[in-house]
C-alpha cells in the first residue's frame, strides 16, 4: 500500500521478513507525520508500521483523556506484533515519538536500534510557559485547550497546509507529555541499542539543546543537525536527508549486527 499525502490513520508497509521498523509520530499528530519517511524506508524493502497513538486521529477531548502510560504501551504493543513478524526490529520517532522510542529502547534489549527525530526533553519559550502555567496547580489550570497559534512547527508549506494535526492542544494532555519528559530523561542512561539522533537548529518546539543531551546520555553513534528545518522534520524542506540518513543508520546497524 502506499501512504497518503492526507491520510492520519496507522499504516503497515510489508518488506522483508529481516528488519522490521516501528515509526511513531509526535504528539496531536498522526502518523502522516512519518508518511513519507515510512515510504522511503519501505522503498529499500523495510517492513515499516506506523501506529496511531491514543487519543490522537480523533478528537482533543480524547487525548485529554490519555495518559502517558497509554501511549508507551501502544508502542510496546506494535513493537511486539512487528517482532512476531520480523527478526529484528529498529524503533524511529518524530518529537514524542522519539521519546518513546527512546523509553521502550531503556526497558527492552530486543530493539535493533533507535532514531530520534527532534524529541523534546524539556520545552522553553511560549510553550514551556504555557506547559508551567497551565499544569494542575498552575495558576492557568483551568484552561482546558490552548491554541496552536501559527499551526504545525514545520517550514515547507505544502507540509503545513496538509498536516491533520490538532489546531489546539489540550492542557491535561500537555502535562502527560511533560511529565514523560522527565521520565524518559532519566531513562537515557540505560539506553543500550545503537541510538541515531536527527534534530534542527531552527526547532521552535523541542530546543536543539535536547539532541545534545540525548547523545550524551545514549552514547549516540550519529548526530546531525539540520540547518533550514523546523520541529516536524521526517516532513519539512530536510525530509530526504532524514530519510537517507535513518535509511544508512538501518543499513549499518543491520549489516554489523549480522556480522557478530
């Protein structure tokens, strides 16, 4: 099948029975998000899934319902239903999904490998205040959506018109993705699969200072940063480069793990 430049739902792509790839998307976003990057690594015979993550695809009162528990365990889920299927199985995310590709690469040893496309550790200017404000306790926390106030952090504008993301963001939920900030920060450490980590120079949602941290606390084997991209890179004006970049990082990791 192919994936649809409007479509939000989850997606399979069927390759080889070698290498499976599990792509998550970011949060109130869908798996359009990773759409093309799905393609171009189907493209070199991947098996790639895409799941919806909870409480997204549908309606923002159903992600203020979500819990960060939630999403970790549709992660786990597919993961398990590629392995079945696949030998080896690498696990690449965009924002929140790097995050949990990350948290689910601290708890299981079977992951092939992970690619961490512009995961936030922490957020800062507009967002951050707003995430400070707004938490239970906050002096805003009574407000239960906040706007998407310029719509979707990505640059090309053929990306940006299309994206079937939330125009908001709900508050609850915002929380949820903090928290599990802080979580998988403190879960880096016990990464030990061969960790790839993409990021952008002009990201205005998760600040390039995270890349830094992640390959530090990983012991990254590759870091580039993008120059002209925004947040949603696996899309944006750079998407072939990430694409080739996470294509080479597969291919590497795949043939030197046969090797041993």
């Amino acid at each position: 099948m192919a994936v649809t430049r409007a479509s939000s739902e989850a997606f399979d792509l069927v390759g080889d029975d070698d290498i499976g790839v599990v792509l998550v998307h970011g949060f109130t976003g869908t798996p359009w998000e990773v759409g093309y990057l799905g393609e171009q690594l189907a493209a070199l015979g991947y098996t790639v899934r895409a799941p919806r993550l909870p409480g997204h695809g549908t309606s923002i009162e159903d992600l203020d319902r979500t819990h960060w528990q939630d999403w970790t365990g549709a992660v786990e889920r597919t993961f398990d239903e590629l392995l079945a299927r696949c030998r080896r199985v690498a696990v690449v995310g965009q924002s929140l999904g790097g995050l949990l590709a990350l948290h689910l690469a601290s708890r299981r040893k079977d992951v092939m490998c992970v690619a961490s496309l512009a995961a936030p550790l922490w957020l800062e200017g507009l967002s951050g205040r707003a995430a400070h404000w707004t938490r239970p306790g906050g002096p805003l926390a009574r407000i239960r959506t906040l706007p998407k106030l310029g719509g979707s952090d990505v640059r090309d504008p053929r990306s940006k018109a299309e994206n079937p993301c939330y125009a908001g963001v709900p508050t609850r939920a915002l929380a949820e993705l903090v928290a599990f900030m802080k979580v998988t920060d403190d879960a880096l450490p016990a990464v030990s699969p061969p960790v790839l980590v993409l990021h952008a120079t002009q990201d205005h949602t998760a600040p390039v200072a995270c890349a830094q941290r992640i390959a530090e606390r990983t012991h990254a084997k590759r870091v580039r940063i993008l120059p002209r991209s925004y947040h949603l890179i696996a899309v944006d004006v750079e998407r072939d480069i990430v694409a080739a970049e996470v294509g080479s990082f597969l291919r590497q990791i795949g043939d030197s793990s046969c090797a041993t």
